[in-house]
C-alpha cells in the first residue's frame, strides 16, 4: 500500500515544521504550503489523502478554504487552529472540516485524529465500487435495505428519529457532525432552539445501542459541538 500523502496548510514554520517532523517519524508523505493559495493548488495537483489546515492564514481565511476544498474534493480536512471558541468549531465543522484541533496540541492525539481521518479514506475507497447495504461497526449491524438495527443478534426498535439519527451518524463515521448539521439532516432545520431535542433522541438512542451508556462504544460527544460515531473495532 502507498504511504498516505497529508497536505500541510500552516503559516507559522515552527507548527509546520513539527507537524512535519511528526509525520516524518511515522513514515507518511507530507507536503507544506504557507497559505490557503497554494494549499487549494497542491489540493487540484497533488491529490493528498488527508489536509491539516490552520485557519489563520495571511491571504484567506481556513473556512473560507474549506469551502472552496469542498466544491470538488471530499478529502478529510483536519483542522489545527488557535480558535478555541465552540462558535469558531461549528463553523469551520458546519462548512465541511472533518475535525478541529485547538492549539497548543500533543502531537499523540493529532497522530490519532489522522489515523481516524485515513480509516476513513480506505472505508470509502474500499465502498466506492459497491455501496453496501449493511452497516458493520463492532457489534451494531445496521441493514438500511430492510430498515433493522441490530446489536450482536438482538434486534434493536428504534424510532424513527432514532433509526435517522443513527443512519447520519453511521454514514458519517469517523467524522465530527455539528448540531446544525444532524438537525438539517434528520429534522430539516438548523434552529438552535431544537437542540435540546437533538439531545434527548440521542440520550434515548445511546441507551439502545450502547451496551455500557456512560462509556459509549460508538456515539462521542463533543461538548457544544456535536457528536461522532466512533469506528468501534478499531478502538480497542
């Protein structure tokens, strides 16, 4: 197999350079460009599995790159930004990023967001030839052709918010989805205010399909953010 080829977007060379570093001692390609300019050329041209993307650059905003990364690449897009505030994440999630990293990070939890990110590159390339019509993830079985839901061989009875909600976020595995995104998907609205409902059908959801609740297996929470399914047989 090709070693994974990652497009570094970051203006400051001390970050860029130990991002590179990191991915030197892990055997990965690497390629760095200083603005969001030559990081959407090297997207066109390179074809990199997977960008880390600051969004603080000199010549245009991260978000404003994700947007135009997005009109023609699904490449994940991890970001690495000194924005901490759950606004600045919603954004930069709701416009098509992958994950968000806050500034200052170990290097050990950005290795391990990027493995999330390149399981699931070789997921969907693995699925592009033939969609399949079973969901597999650990013990949770999901057949979208017959509308079930299992856990091991117990079936699961979902509502049909739940059944939805369980759908987008196993779709999306690997992969931050924002309040506002789940909302749009399942409810077709994007209204703050339906948030705490979001809240309880997944509250609801967890205790179906999650065999220990309090430690979930499969949903991750992002506080003020949104939630993740997790690709339960690569946690353990």
């Amino acid at each position: 197999m090709n070693k994974p080829f990652i497009l570094i977007v970051e203006d400051d060379t001390a970050i860029s350079n130990l991002i590179a570093t990191t991915l030197e001692t892990q055997n990965y390609q690497y390629h760095t460009a200083k603005n969001g300019a030559a990081g959407i050329l090297e997207t066109v041209s390179g074809r990199p599995d997977v960008m880390i993307l600051d969004l603080g650059l000199p010549d245009m905003d991260g978000v404003e790159i994700i947007r135009k990364v997005r009109g023609f690449s699904n490449m994940p897009i991890i970001v690495v930004s000194a924005r901490s505030e759950d606004r600045d994440k919603v954004e930069a999630l709701d416009a098509g990023a992958d994950d968000y990293l806050t500034k200052p990070f170990s290097v050990e939890e950005l290795l391990a967001r990027l493995r999330v990110a390149l399981r699931r590159v070789r997921f969907d390339n693995e699925h592009t030839s033939t969609q399949s019509s079973v969901y597999q993830n650990g013990e949770l079985k999901i057949d979208y052709a017959a509308g079930c839901v299992f856990v091991g061989e117990k079936e699961i009875h979902l509502t049909p918010i739940e059944y939805k909600l369980l759908c987008v976020l196993a779709k999306n595995t690997g992969k931050v989805l924002t309040h506002n995104y789940i909302l749009k998907e399942v409810w077709g609205s994007e209204l703050a205010a339906d948030t705490p409902s979001l809240r309880v059908f997944m509250a609801t959801l967890r205790k179906k399909i999650e065999p220990v609740p309090s430690e979930p297996r499969y949903i991750q929470t992002h506080i003020g953010v949104g939630y993740r399914m997790l690709r339960a047989a690569e946690e353990h």
